[in-house]
C-alpha cells in the first residue's frame, strides 16, 4: 500500500462524518482519504447495509470502520464492505465511548492486543483490501512507552496495512468521551519514535491537528496525518489539501464555489427524501473566518429545519457572505493555503 493513501484523511467521527458529509469533503479535496463513521461489525451484518454502509462513488478513496472484538464477525463484516468495494477497513481500537466499553471493543482493546491481532488476521485471510488500524498510545494505568510499540509489533505481525494512532491517552475510568478527546496530553514524540522503529510500515498520527502547517510538521516524521475536529468545524482548510499535500495544479474553489459543488448532490437527495438539515449542518462551517459567516450560520440554523426546506436556503444563506472571487485578500488566503506564496 503506498504511503501517500494516507499522507492527509479526514478522521471518522461518530454523528458527524456520515455519507453527506464526506460528500461535502469531497467538493474541496480529491486526494484525502475519507473514513466513515464506525459501524459495529454485529450491526452490518444484521443491520440495513443500505442505510449503514451506502455512499456515492465520488467519495473514494473511502474507508470503512469497524467496531467490534469477535474475530469471525469482523471478517464476515470486511466482506461485506469489499464487496460494497470500500478501499479499506479500518478496525477501531481508539473510541473511548461508554458504548463500546460494554461491548468489549474500541480502546478496551488496547488491553488485549493478541485478540486485536486475531481480528485482523481474520479480516487479512477474507479480503484483499488494505485492513488497518486505529488505535491510542495506551488506556488508563498502562505505560504509553512500553504498551504502543508492543501494540504495533502485534498489529504488524498479525499483517496489518498501516497503523493510525492517536497520540492521547483513554482514560476509560474517570473521563467522559467528549474530555478523552482534549484532557489526556498529547503524546507526539512517543508517536514519532515508533514512527523510526518501523521506517517501511505506514504509520498515521491523530489527535489536535488544527492547522495545515502542522499536517507538514508531522509529515516531516510521519506517513500521513489525520485530521478531525478541525476539519468539520473549518472544512475549508480542506481545499488546499490536493495542492499542498498531493501535487495538484487544479484551482484552489472558493468557498461559494465549494457551495455550488455541493448543490447537485443536496438536489437529488433530496429528491430521494431526505431532508435539508442532514447535508446543512455538515455546511455550516464552510465560511469559517470569513466575513459574514456569522450570518450564514445563523441563516441555516433557522431555516435548515423548516418543513419543505430546499437548496434555496443554502443558497440565501451564502448571499449574506460577500463572494470571496470578488475580494483580493481573499485570493491571497487561497495562494497561501495552496502554498503560492
């Protein structure tokens, strides 16, 4: 698997990062690999694969994300998502929810890494597409310096693609979900050293990435970065990926243009019965920073919801932010974020 599948994917994240969603990400990156939210294996197997596992062709590469510890149903589970002809399954050992302490998987894991390595040899022996994994640098009590590189010698051995690790503690005992994700330090150095233990196996680092010049700080020592709050909350730093990241001379869109992008998609879905808010909320960030964009907010959140909303309210809503084509200082945040200037 080359590196560069891996050198900038937006994080899976649980409620936000759902099909329309990456198919918004898509109107400003081609090359980010995208990842969906995480299903449990149980749940594709059983559950309605339409409604759980159902993406457009635009959003490849696309990864799937499994939740779950029984090594016969992940595999039976991987299957599934082959031949839905997902590019890659990913098996979370990193979620911090009460959820999927009960059920036995997610960061729990990170305690029983001969049972992860299981899991992924039976995902491995039923499918030919890259099989990875998601993890922290420990949970609780244990030592991040002793329990991560022990972790990703079982992962590679068990043949793992490439690993993705998010460079903070679980604290499963203590800690709400929502404090996992900011409470317990960061880690990088630890990340990196594994990082130069394994100089020819992708390895990914999360955790606090917030801005484009710190994707390129840790790609001085990693494989690839993988980016999540930031992402969905200020989606248009996604617009410089392809041209900072992958080498792409296509023009940097605007953010009206992004907009524009987005419209046909939102046009036939909901065509096909769904409704505006579950495509409008993704977009309430993209003017982020950007004069007005206050207003574009307030604009969708008080309309997005009404019965019969359509695409005319994304549209009313960017009328109240300035065209960005039209404004010089503008043009230069987009030279800078493809790295023209």
């Amino acid at each position: 698997m080359a590196k560069a599948d891996h050198r900038f994917s937006v994080a899976p994240m649980m409620e936000w990062t759902d099909r329309h969603c990456r198919v918004f990400h898509r109107c400003m990156t081609t090359h980010a690999r995208l990842y969906t939210e995480m299903v449990t294996a149980a749940a594709v197997i059983n559950g309605d694969r339409g409604y759980l596992l159902g993406y457009s062709p635009v959003e490849h590469p696309v990864a799937l994300q499994l939740g779950g510890s029984e090594p016969a149903e992940l595999a039976q589970a991987a299957r599934i998502g082959a031949d839905l002809a997902y590019d890659e399954i990913n098996l979370n050992v990193g979620c911090p929810s009460e959820r999927v302490q009960s059920g036995s998987f997610g960061a729990c894991l990170m305690r029983e890494p001969d049972l992860v390595a299981q899991c992924v040899e039976a995902m491995k022996n039923e499918v030919d597409i890259p099989i990875t994994v998601k993890c922290r640098i420990g949970v609780d009590d244990q030592v991040p310096a002793d329990v991560l590189p022990s972790f990703a010698r079982t992962m590679r051995s068990a043949g793992a693609d490439a690993l993705i690790v998010h460079a903070r503690m679980a604290w499963l005992d203590g800690l709400s979900p929502k404090q996992n994700r900011d409470v317990p330090p960061l880690d990088y150095p630890l990340v990196y050293g594994l990082k130069a233990e394994h100089p020819d196996w992708p390895i990914s680092i999360n955790g606090g990435v917030q801005t484009l010049e710190e994707v390129e700080e840790h790609l001085t020592h990693m494989d690839g970065v993988m980016m999540g709050r930031t992402a969905y909350n200020e989606p248009y730093v996604l617009a410089a990926i392809d041209s900072r990241f992958f080498g792409s001379k296509a023009a940097i869109p605007s953010r009206h243009q992004v907009l524009e992008r987005f419209l046909p998609y939102v046009e036939s879905e909901l065509a096909a019965g769904a409704r505006l808010n579950s495509m409008a909320r993704h977009v309430i960030g993209l003017f982020h920073g950007a004069p007005g964009a206050r207003a574009f907010r307030r604009y969708l959140s008080e309309n997005m919801h009404k019965k019969g909303a359509g695409p005319e309210v994304l549209m009313a809503g960017a009328q109240l932010v300035p065209d960005p084509d039209e404004g010089v200082a503008e043009r230069k945040e987009r030279a800078y974020a493809a790295g023209d200037v």
